[in-house]
C-alpha cells in the first residue's frame, strides 16, 4: 500500500521501461506522486507507458502533448535519448524551478543543458543495481551515484533516502570510471558466467544444468567476498600454485572457443592483485 504525502513533490517519469517501472513503483510506494508517465509517440511505447500509468494510478501522454506540472522530471531513458528527450519536452513546461533528474550511469547531468538553459535545476542519479526485462528489483539498500547542481542533488538525495537507497556523490570526470566498474559488477560478470556454461558442456553438463549446479557455489562465492573481501574469499589451483592443474585447464580449454583466453584474462588478474603461491612459474604458464 502506498503512503501519501502532500509535503513531497511530484514526479512525471519520461519512459518506462526495465528502470522505469520499478523506479516508479517504488516512488509510489514511499509516498510520491507519479503525475505522468512520457513516452514516444509509437503504439508499443504508449501502451507499456499505459500499463505503467494505471499500476501508479498516473496519466500516460506521449511527449509531444505532454504538459508537465510536476516539480520534478526524471528521464528513465536510454543513454543516447536522453538530450533529444529533454529537448522535445523544451516546450512541455515552465522549467524555471523545476528539478530535472536523469539515470545514466556513464553520462553527466549536462545531458540536460537544454532544461538547465530554460532555468532547471539538473543532475544525474544512477542506481548501481541491474534492471532486465522479466525482473523489478528492490531499490532499498541499493547504492546511488549522484552529480550536478546543489539544489538538485539535494533533492535526489532526499528521493534516494526516501527509497531507502544509498546515495552518493560523485564527479563528472568519474563517471565513465564509475560505469566501467559497474560493468564489472555485472554484465562482464553474467558474460563469465556464460562462458563458464559452455566450459560445462565440455564436461557433459547442460547449460540448465551448468546454471543450477552453479547456484550454490556462487552464493558462497559472493557470501565470502561480502564477509573476507576479495583476497579472503580467493581459493582454487592458483591460489594454491598448483602449476600443474592450471596447465591442464589451458590444454582442456583450447578446445572451447574463446574460454582460454577468458581463463588466462583472469587468471593473469588474479596474480596480479590477489594471494597466490608459486606466482612466478604460474606467470609463465599462462604467456
């Protein structure tokens, strides 16, 4: 059930898509009114605008009729739509005033020059979370990476705490840094994960099967590293120097295309920031 509350501004969400939904919902859910979901004018943007809109009890209105009178805008967009986005909704509103928000985690908040010239107040906040089609994650506990003017930081800030989420500031110039790292933390790690079901067929395993039996020691994994960091949570061969079987791994890999040089990538990382024994032979073997 969602709490109201008069004292908090009101949001008109441009998009709604794989962020937007579940930002919205949680908006509602902690007190916030959802004024408008924006869209394209295209049938299948205004009728996934419209499924959106009913579940927050909002308007859905294409962004070339939208008249905006929410105090704050927030553009759940794709990276490369976020300035033509903010540059046809110029006319939707009087911006002086208004707080203009965007969600990109590698692009800055002049993203949104175009409102910030019309007198918004603009910043970006990325929430360092994965959002896929099929999954709305909580965004409680969930870290927040915030930039641009005071006025509008400080309202981002205020929203993220209102989500129990955890904001944080961060400068222009480190956002690609910033982006980088998440990308680790996810996508590059769901592309290792890949790569491992494929090793596990050479093995006679399903990918389904791969994934399941997988399960449990990814949780450890995760567990540990939570716990002891990444040199506590570190095991395996190379962790023991154990020459032998890492090379034996090389030869069984040459036959699966691509997963020797993703070994080798990450082995050769692990020597170089974590504990292991017999570094200097183990360096050699994986040239």
């Amino acid at each position: 059930m969602s709490v109201k509350s008069s004292a908090k501004p009101r949001i008109a969400i441009v998009g709604a898509g794989n962020l937007a939904s579940p930002l919205a919902a949680s908006l509602r859910g902690a007190g916030y009114t959802i004024e408008q979901i924006v869209s394209r004018e295209s049938a299948a943007s205004l009728r996934q605008a419209r499924v959106l809109a009913r579940e927050v009890r909002a308007a859905a209105v294409a962004a070339a009729r939208a008249r905006i009178s929410a105090e704050i805008v927030w553009f759940c967009v794709a990276d490369g739509a976020i300035a033509s986005a903010a540059n046809s909704l110029t006319g939707a509103a009087e911006w002086k005033g208004k707080i203009a928000l965007h969600s990109s985690g590698a692009l800055t908040s002049d993203e949104l020059a175009a409102l910030r010239r019309l007198g918004a107040e603009v910043a970006s906040v990325h929430p360092l979370m994965t959002f896929v089609r099929g999954s709305r994650p909580p965004l409680a506990g969930v870290p927040f990476a915030v930039e641009g003017s005071p006025k509008a930081v400080r309202a981002a800030r205020a929203i993220v705490l209102d989500l129990h989420g955890r904001p944080f500031s961060i400068r222009k110039e480190q956002k690609q840094a910033y982006h980088a790292w998440g990308m680790f933390a996810s996508p590059l790690l769901t592309a290792l994960l890949a790569a491992g079901e494929r090793v596990a067929s050479a093995s006679g395993t399903s990918r389904e099967a791969a994934r399941e039996r997988m399960l449990p020691i990814l949780r450890q994994t995760l567990a540990n590293y939570a716990r002891l960091g990444a040199p506590g949570s570190f095991s395996g061969p190379i962790a023991r120097g154990d020459v032998a079987t890492v090379g034996k791994h090389l030869k069984v890999l040459r036959e699966i295309a691509g997963a020797r040089e993703v070994y080798v990538a990450l082995a050769r990382e692990a020597l170089r920031d974590l504990p292991a024994k017999n570094r200097a032979a183990l360096e050699k073997i994986l040239k």
